[in-house]
C-alpha cells in the first residue's frame, strides 16, 4: 500500500522537542500548584491522593528537561 507524503512544512525535531517540553513542563507546573495549594481532584468518587502529583511532578518535570536538552542539541 503506498501512502503518500505530505507536502508543505513539516515539523523538525527541534520544534517537536521545544513542544514536548513546553507542555510537559506545564503538567509539572500544574502538579507542583496543586501540592502548594492544596487542591483535590475527585475522579468518580475517588479522590486522588497528593503523593500521585510527588510522582506527576518528578515524571512530567524529567520529561521536560529532557525535552529541553534534547532542543538545545539539535
């Protein structure tokens, strides 16, 4: 099956890279507010303990840096 190319400006690495980064840095921004403001997030009728935003924040802050680092070198 050929599937064709697309045409016009295709996204680079870099831009790829400076994206990830920027929403992942986002999400750890999100979870660190959560942690100072003490918010609560009901999903259901569960409510997700605090220590799951320790993680969020560590995983979607690395992913960032990463991201970042990865731009910087391209």
């Amino acid at each position: 099956m050929y599937i064709p190319k697309p045409r016009g400006c295709a996204m680079t690495k870099k831009a790829f890279a400076i994206i990830a980064a920027a929403i992942f840095a986002l999400v750890a921004l999100l979870h660190l507010l959560r942690l100072v403001m003490g918010w609560s997030v009901v999903i259901d009728s569960w409510t997700v303990p605090m220590w799951v935003s320790w993680i969020g924040l560590v995983v979607a802050g690395g992913l960032s840096y990463c991201g970042a680092r990865l731009a910087m070198r391209s």
